[in-house]
C-alpha cells in the first residue's frame, strides 16, 4: 500500500467548480460522438449542460478543452488504484492489476464511459485540436503517476527507470484505447481495451527486471 498522503479535501466551491467543469466535459462529449467538432458549438456544449456561455469560458478556451476533465477522470483512478497496490507485489505486477481494473467494464456506467472515449477518439481523428488536448491529458497523467510508481518501485531504482516505467503504463492505455476506438470490438472480451492495455505492456516493459 502506497504511504502517500492523501490530498486535502477539497472546499464546497472547489468541489462545486469541479462538478460543473465534469457537466460541461460530457455534454461537450456526448455532442462531439453524435455531430463531430465541426457540427458542435461552444453555445451548443453550454445549452446541452445547462450552463451559461460566458460560464463555459470560465472554464475553457476551446470547445475541444471542454472534455479534457472528462478524459482526466480515467487517469486518477487508475492511479489510485495503483497506489492501493497489496504491499510487496512487483511494479510490472501493480501496474497490470491497476490497468486492468481500470478499463474493465464491471458494469453499465463504466462501459459506457468507455464508449464515451470512443466517440471522442473517433471525433479527434479529425480534429488537430481534440488531438491535442489528448495528448496533453495523457503527458499530464504520466507525470503525476511518476511519483506513485517511484513509491511501489522501492529504495534503489533510479529516477530514469521511474519515467520509463510511468512513461509506459500511461502508452499502453492510450495506445490500447486507440486502437479499440479504431475497431468495432466490444468493452470486454477479445480486442477489448482492458486486454490491449495489458498486451501493450508487457511489450513496453519487456525489459524490466525488478
């Protein structure tokens, strides 16, 4: 189990901030799936949330920055179910059983937050900028995982080794959700994002030896 400090609570305000951040990221996703960037608005995403214009660029600058809290949600919890890890299990170990519980589709709401990325995977394909805030979600959860994967690594291994092994749990996600977007498998099963996500790393981390 990971001896890290928990994060303060958050405030009412923090918290209420946080939710209408989330409000806006799925009502700009649910458009994005549905009528692509280039059909969706700004105006759109606000009225679909129920929120003001001038509240969503509170916010975001772009109608694409909309649905990176969304995007992020996925990352911190798998990192805390990383950082929950039984003590004493290897880093190659810990970091399958917590990618694997983390795309694994227990039931209804996780599934279909799965198919939610999906939509926004294929919308992005066409979009430079809904690309980018991908990218930027993905490099933004790598860095906060390397503490964590520097903590169940141990005395000993070095700060390169933490990167590369941050570096390639957070690529066997994405990669895995890239190309499940791209296929028509399903949430479980063969080709699913859970068992790419595995597949890729054992690939990436072939060779750890710890």
């Amino acid at each position: 189990m990971s001896n890290q400090s928990p994060p303060p609570p958050l405030s009412l305000t923090e918290r209420r901030k946080l939710a209408t951040q989330l409000e806006i990221a799925h009502a700009a996703a649910e458009l994005f799936t549905a009528h692509g960037t280039d059909g969706t608005t700004a105006e759109a995403i606000a009225g679909r949330a129920g929120v003001a214009l001038r509240t969503f660029y509170r916010y975001f600058r772009t109608k694409q920055d909309a649905v990176g809290p969304l995007l992020a949600v996925g990352g911190e919890r798998w990192r805390a179910l990383l950082a929950g890890s039984e003590p004493g299990v290897a880093l190659p170990e810990a970091l399958r059983g917590a990618i694997a519980e983390a795309l694994a589709a227990r039931d209804e709401a996780a599934a279909a937050g799965l198919r939610q990325v999906r939509g926004l995977l294929r919308a992005a394909a066409g979009d430079p900028a809904l690309r980018a805030v991908w990218y930027r979600v993905n490099q933004e959860s790598e860095e906060r995982l390397r503490p964590v994967v520097a903590e169940l690594a141990g005395e000993g291994v070095r700060p390169l080794e933490v990167r590369v092994a941050a570096a390639a749990a957070t690529d066997a996600i994405r990669i895995a959700l890239e190309v499940w977007a791209e296929s028509d498998a399903d949430v479980t099963g063969p080709g699913c994002p859970a068992e790419l996500a595995v597949r890729c790393l054992r690939g990436l981390m072939g060779g750890w030896d710890r």
